[in-house]
C-alpha cells in the first residue's frame, strides 16, 4: 500500500527519505562506480531485515557483478540471485 515510484539520481532519492524502508530495487546506470554507491546509498536506508535488489546481475555488465560481490564481502552479507533471471538481492541483517 505504501510504494513511491523515483525516477531520480539515487544521491537526490536518498535525500528525500526520511524513513526505513522496506525494499529497495535499483536499476540504474550499470558501470561498477555507480552501482556501488547506489547499493551504498540505498543500504543505509533500509531497515534490518529489508532487501536492497537489483537488476542485471550478469557477464554482459561486470561493473554490477563486481558491486554487488564486493559490497556482499564487506558487509558480511549473502547475495541471492535468480536462477534464470539477472536480478539479485541482499537481506539486510536482522
């Protein structure tokens, strides 16, 4: 009942939220440096046991699957992906 479509750069969308959220999906620009601080952005936001998730999770964009892997390790958290699609997501910590 509560969903807010943003079509907007994640920096302008994260500073428009005031709130935990529940879900986050990200489809953005696909280069490692973007996607990186999108996940970075958007993970800070999301409440402990909400999901941050994406698209494109694949070999034809590696910037997204070296962003997704990375931020996984440094945050200690498992990336999930379908089995036949290119989505992924992370579950944030409870």
């Amino acid at each position: 009942d509560n969903i807010e479509w943003m079509e907007l750069y994640s920096h302008q969308a994260t500073q428009q939220i005031d709130e935990q959220l529940d879900y986050v999906y990200i489809d953005g620009n696909h280069e490692y440096e973007y996607v990186k601080r999108d996940i970075e952005l958007f993970y800070e936001l999301v409440k402990p046991g909400g999901i941050v998730a994406g698209h494109d999770f694949s070999t034809g964009w590696p910037g997204v699957i070296q962003a997704v892997m990375e931020f996984s390790d440094e945050e200690g958290v498992e990336v999930y992906t379908e089995p036949y699609g290119s989505d992924w997501w992370l579950k944030k910590p409870d």
